[in-house]
C-alpha cells in the first residue's frame, strides 16, 4: 500500500527536514528510512524570527530610527536604504486632507452656482471621496509591498 501523503519537497533554499543554517549535533543518528523503523522522524525544526532589534524586518516601523532615517534614506544615492515605507503615511494623509478639501470646494462651488448643483455635491460628494480615497490606499498598500518583498528577498538571499 502507498503512503497518501507526497514525500516533503525542498523550499526556497533550504534542504528537506530542516534548517540548513542550523548544523545537526555530531552524536545524532541519521533518521531511517520511512517505514524502515519504529521510531517517528524528529519534527521539522521551526525558523526562530530575529529579535527586534537585530535588523529583522518587521511590519511596525521603528520610529526611534525612522525619524532620524528619512533624510538618510532620501538621499541614499546608493539606494541601500528605502524611503517608501516612510513617505506612504505622509502621502496618505495629504491624500485624505486633499479630498476634503476639493470636496469642500466642489459644494461651495455648486451653491455658489445653483442650489440643484450644491445638493448634488453635497450629496454625491462624499462617494467620490471613498473612491478616490480607496484607489489612492490601495496604490500605496501596492508599492508598499512591493518594497517589502524586496527587502524579504535581500535579506533572505545569500550575501556575497
């Protein structure tokens, strides 16, 4: 009878049953075959994230470095360092201010014209604001990851 299970596949740059930068202990015997013994397999290591502060990235910005960063990171010519994940909360509040303003404009404007024209803005107004507002989010949420794939990839990769 076959086992129903596929055999474990090797990931992205790691060898099957484990970590490979975690050497396995000398005096450890080498796990049988399947099948060949009574004893289960030892259970797949788990990768320990890095702390905090050890340069791991994180989905919450440190904003002890992030302020200092920002002007470090603008003018890296290098391009080592990436102001987005900076910029992306300054870009989508001036958005939203933005929208509020010219949607106050377009209903003080559309009084000043007509009464028909004020409700209009005024009524249809807010929609346009949450559709606008809701392509410019997920823009960003867009190049936002984009940046943090690529510092996924750079900090998985091997460094030559």
């Amino acid at each position: 009878m076959s086992d129903p299970n596929p055999p474990e596949q090797p990931s992205f740059n790691r060898p099957v049953g484990g970590d490979p930068t975690t050497p396995l202990p000398s005096n450890q015997p080498m796990a049988p075959a399947p099948g060949a013994g009574s004893t289960p397999p030892p259970p797949p290591r788990v990768p320990v994230a890095p702390p905090a502060g050890s340069g791991g990235m994180s989905s919450l910005p440190d904003p002890a470095r992030e302020g200092a960063g920002f002007f470090a990171a603008l003018f890296d010519f290098s391009f080592t360092n990436f102001v987005t994940p900076i910029l992306v909360r300054f870009v989508y509040v001036l958005a939203t201010v933005a929208l509020a303003v010219t949607w106050l404009i377009f209903v003080i404007a559309g009084f000043a014209n007509s009464l028909g024209a004020g409700l209009g803005a005024l009524i249809l107004g807010p929609v346009f604001v949450v559709i606008y507002l809701a392509v410019i989010r997920m823009t960003l949420e867009f190049y936002l990851s984009v940046v943090r794939m690529s510092e996924d990839i750079h900090k998985r990769l091997p460094q030559a």
